[in-house]
C-alpha cells in the first residue's frame, strides 16, 4: 500500500496542469482579488493632510480654535508668538496626526500656496466671531471623489468638516449663554462642562475578530480550491480501474488487493490536497494580510479537514460507473465552479444569494461542500467558542463518510465483461 501511496504521490505532483490548477491557480486569483479589494480597508484610515491656516489677527484671538487645531496635530504649530499649551491633549488617541499646519499671513498666501503645492488639500481660516472656515483646493475634490486615488482621503476630510462644525456650534452655544447670562464665566462647573468630551457612542466587538468585508471573498477562493483538487483523487481512482486505463489493465493483475490500492492513492490524494491548500492558504495569510484571529492551528485543522472532504468527495465521482476519466475531471470542474457561486465566489450578488440561502433554506447550505469549507474559516474568525468550528467539521466528515460509502459500493466486487 505505501508503495502504491509514493507512486500515486510522485505521479500526481508531475501533472503539470494538476499542479497549476491546484498550486497556482488559488495564488493567481488571490493576486487578482488583493488588487481588487486593497483599496477598500484602506479607504476607513485617517490620513495626514496637509493643509494653510491664515494666522491673522482674528486667528490669534480664537483661542479655542487654535487649541483644537493643535489637539489635530503631533507637533502642534507655534503661532501669535504664543507657546503651545501644556494641556492641549497631543498623546497617543484622537485625532492628533489629522493635520499638519503651515502658517501663512493672509488669504492670498493660503491661495497661492495652494495652487503651488499640490500636497496642500486647503486652508484653514477664523473669522471676527472666532469660527473656523475650511477652503479645500479643486485638486483635493477631485482626488477625494475619484476611487482611483490616496484611500482614506475623503474620510480624512469629512471627519475635520465635522470636527470644525462641532467646535463652531459649541462656540456659538456658549456665546449665546454668556450673552444671557455673564455671571457663568464665573461658575467652575460651566468651566469645567466645556472641557469636557461626552463620548456619545462607543465601540462594541460581537465578533472573535474584527471583521473584514472582503475576507469572504479568500474563504470562498479555498472552498473552490478544495473541491478543483478532487481531481487528484478522480485520477487516482480511475488509474486503478481497469477498464478506464492500461494502467488500471495491470494494477488489477497485481497480487495486490484493491482496496489497498485504493488507499493508498487516497492518502496520496489527501496529501496533495492538503499541500496545495495550505500553499493557498499561508499566501492569502502572509502576503495578502487576510486575518483568522491569530487562530492558526484551528486554520491548519480546517485546510486537513477540507482536504480530506474534497478527497472523499473524489472518490465517489472516480468510482462512478459508466462513466470515462475525462468525464469525471470535467464533472469534477463543473461542481467545483458552480458550487462555488452558491458560497459567494463570483461578487456581492453571489454573496447575496448566499446569504439568502443560509438565511432562508439553510438545508440546502448544509449539503453544499463549498459553503461549508467557507463556514470553517468564518467558524474561526468571527466565533469565540469553537463549538460553530466543530459543528461544521462534523458536516463535512459526515459528507466524507457517505461519500466514501458510496465509492466503495461501486468499487467492491467489479467484474468486467472485456477489457
């Protein structure tokens, strides 16, 4: 049987189109899928801008304005020949890298400036009142709407628009009250409300890990890898039957048992997959950045446990009667390319529908071998017990039970009547 295991091992690693649909393939397409989706977490990142602020005298006089603007900075800027305020809150959290200013006398500066540089996005400017204005630069707005462009920039823009709307209508509040009553500059805990910053809403993690939109998209690309590399177990099988292959003719003359041969080209099929798998796998982990928690041992186990899926679900296909080798291997294409729409491959409709059926008619997600190999990786992700993960492994080895039994209905006690 090991003999046969090493045999089957060596030829299945020479097929040059096995190896490339197997080993490439998923890399390729894993390429393909980083150039497409790379922009998208990237376009949630605050960047630095760049940007004027006129330091006039109504500049000077806004305070509260200029404090902000330094609280946006790491090395807040030095203006109206007044040192930056110790307390001004420049540390690790906020918004402290949003912005770096460079002083200039007038509007006209802040304008040509702008037009001269193009890494400047605009101007900031206070007027009598203390209120700050941003101007931002054509070049800036068209960069900001196109999705070609720096990601992250039009984020970066609408949180200073929101900052500065906010400050300004605080301002304005706190203006009108003192209008009505003076006596309030004198009340500690109307000081002391001003300094502060209620945290209105807050972050919550429902998930094991911090989801990401497009790691859905990899998890299915493994699910069709997984069942392309049947093709390493249809092969196998069909090089054992006699009347599929010469080779079969004079295996089956060997004073080996069958079943043995069996065997060992379905350990030498499970090792070929897992290989090609864990290939895909570690790519899409180390070079495209797509995260399973940190959970890389329940990852190795999900790759093992879809390898051996995919090359019990092989065997069946290779065992089926009447039917010659080219034909299974395309069969084999045909169910790992179609199931695959079912599990999200093919873009946010197909993720729709795969939704639609987990939601609605989730039998029939149940019995599709691609959805579940996605689920193991959302099992680990997005759970923190194991108990979905271990569910979903249950599945796909009862789907490798029935598979196994089915092949091995067809396989036992055939009779040829001419070869």
């Amino acid at each position: 049987m090991w003999t046969t295991f090493l045999n089957s091992l060596k030829v299945s690693l020479r097929e040059k189109s096995a190896v490339f649909w197997l080993f490439c393939f998923p890399i390729i397409l894993s390429t393909m899928f980083m150039g497409m989706f790379g922009n998208i977490s990237q376009s949630y990142d605050l960047l630095t801008m760049k940007f004027a602020v006129v330091a006039d005298d109504d500049y000077c006089k806004a305070d509260a304005a200029r404090a902000m603007l330094a609280a946006m900075q790491r090395t807040p800027l030095e203006t109206c020949d007044t040192a930056t305020s110790d307390d001004v809150d420049t540390g690790s959290d906020g918004l402290k890298d949003l912005l770096e200013l460079t002083a200039v006398d007038s509007v006209a500066e802040a304008t040509d400036l702008v037009n001269r540089d193009t890494e400047v996005r605009g101007y900031l400017e206070a007027d009598g009142d203390g209120m700050l204005r941003m101007t931002v630069s054509r070049n800036t707005v068209s960069m900001a709407n196109s999705p070609n462009t720096e990601p992250g920039l039009s984020v970066s823009l609408s949180v200073l628009d929101s900052a500065l709307g906010v400050a300004n209508r605080q301002g304005i509040v706190v203006t009108q009250l003192l209008e009505r009553d003076g006596r309030l500059v004198q009340d500690p805990a109307f000081l002391a409300s001003l300094q502060e910053n209620p945290q209105v809403t807050r972050e919550v993690t429902l998930t094991n890990f911090r989801p990401e939109e497009t790691a859905r998209y990899y998890y299915a690309l493994l699910a069709m890898a997984a069942l392309m590399a049947m093709t390493f177990a249809v092969t196998s099988v069909c090089t054992a039957q006699a009347n599929l292959s010469a080779l079969g003719m004079r295996r089956s003359m060997a004073p080996l048992a069958k079943w043995r041969q069996i065997a060992g080209g379905f350990l030498a099929s499970w090792l070929c997959t897992f290989l090609a798998l864990l290939v895909a796998l570690a790519y899409i982990l180390f070079v495209c950045k797509v995260s399973v928690g940190g959970r890389y041992a329940a990852s190795v186990l999900a790759i093992a446990v879809a390898s051996f899926t995919a090359t019990a679900l092989g065997t069946f296909l290779g065992a089926l009667p009447k039917l010659g080798m080219n034909t299974k291997v395309s069969l084999t294409t045909t169910l790992s390319c179609g199931l695959s729409l079912f599990s999200g491959l093919y873009g946010s409709q197909a993720m729709l529908l795969s939704d639609t059926i987990q939601r609605d008619l989730p039998w029939l997600a149940a019995i599709n071998p691609t959805q579940q190999v996605t689920n193991l990786f959302y099992d680990i992700l997005y759970y923190d017990s194991y108990a979905p993960f271990l569910r979903t492994v249950g599945i796909l080895l009862a789907m490798a039970a029935i598979a196994l039994a089915g092949a091995t209905f067809f396989l036992r006690r055939q009779r040829y009547e001419h070869l």
